[in-house]
C-alpha cells in the first residue's frame, strides 16, 4: 500500500478559496464574511483575517466576486461595507481547487514534542501541561457540540448541509479521541512521579 502523499506543493493563497467557498453559499460582506469563517471552517482551519480584505479586493478585480448591495447601515446605525457575491468565473476557479487532490502537510504539534521530551522535567510539569490542554480541548468540544445541538436551524436544510456535518462530526470525534489519550498521557506521566527531574548528565558533559 503507498504512503499517503505528504509531499509539499509551491504555497498556494488558500484564503481566496475559503472566500469563494464561503461567497458560494450566500452574498456576505467582510464582517459577515469573517464571521462566517470563524463559526464554521474556523473549527478546522485557521484563516488570517488580516488578508480578508486585500484578498476581496483582488478576487474583485480578477472577475472573481461583484459587488451586490452598496454600502448601507446596520440596525444599530452604523456603516456596513459592500456584501459581494461569488461569480460564475469564481465558482468554476473553486470548483478546480477543490477537484485538485489534498495533500496532507506535515503536522506542528507542540504538545507532543514537548510530551517526546518530557524526561528533562519533573513529571508534574508535564501533567500540568496536559491539564491545560484538556481544558481547552474540553472547551472547543463544548463548542461543537453546541452546534451540533443547534444544527437544524443552523443548517436551515441547505443542500450542502451533509458535507458541512461530516467536518463538524469529525472535529467532534477528534475532540474525544483527543480527551481519551489525554487520559492515557496522564496515566503514565502519573506513574512515573518518582522519576528524577531530567536525565542525569552523561561523562563528558560537565565542564
């Protein structure tokens, strides 16, 4: 069986497809749009919102997206920005982004690295660490499983409902599959409490 391609590409601007993607299923304007990512592709992937602007200007200029509402007020008074829509030109350039094979990236996990060298510490360091961990992982599930709650308002029986379920019910199984090592990493960190706090130095490293 051949390894799962993890080979690099040349580093693409990914954020104008989360863009279009996001444009595909309603017009939105930029604090719509950046609000859209954070609720939903924003459990998975993390979006710079500092390149949202400048990526809607440019998609814009190449035909990408068009402006569909002139800049108006919210219901509070104040100023919105133009919502744009995604063209026919931008869904055909999404649709060939999604049609290219994912390659999985290599993966920067500090949690585990620092797991890999925990023999340099006492072992209640690591437990600590392990513990904040799973107060955030426990955190983020709380999350999901909010929208998991709420989903049929949420979804509103879109046709790409069931797609968008599959990645919310993976970052849920991820979440508890998270939790559950958290236990084991616990378990054994726990019984190594008597070990020394870092490995004793080998001849020829003193000074």
């Amino acid at each position: 069986m051949p390894p799962l391609a993890t080979a690099r590409r040349p580093r693409q601007n990914r954020t104008r497809y989360v863009i279009l993607g996001m444009l595909s299923t309603q017009p939105m304007n930029g604090y719509a749009l950046r609000r859209a990512i954070e609720t939903t592709v924003g459990h998975f992937w993390q979006e710079s919102y500092g390149q949202l602007y400048p990526a809607l200007r440019s998609l814009a200029r190449e035909g990408l997206v068009r402006e569909v509402k002139a800049a108006g007020r919210d219901k509070a008074g104040a100023r919105q920005g133009a919502a744009f829509e995604v063209t026919s030109r931008g869904r055909e350039a999404l649709a060939s982004w999604v049609a290219v094979p994912p390659v999985l990236e290599p993966g920067r996990n500090e949690l585990l690295l620092k797991v890999f060298f925990g023999g340099v510490v006492p072992p209640a360091v690591t437990l600590k660490n392990l513990a904040a961990v799973g107060e955030a992982v426990r955190g983020k599930l709380a999350r999901l499983d909010a929208v998991a709650e709420d989903w049929d308002e949420l979804a509103a029986g879109h046709p790409d409902a069931p797609l968008w379920r599959l990645t919310l019910d993976f970052g849920r199984l991820f979440m508890n599959t998270a939790l559950k090592w958290l236990e084991e990493a616990e378990r054994v960190v726990g019984a190594r409490k008597g070990a020394r706090a870092g490995r004793p130095a080998r001849r020829g490293d003193q000074g």
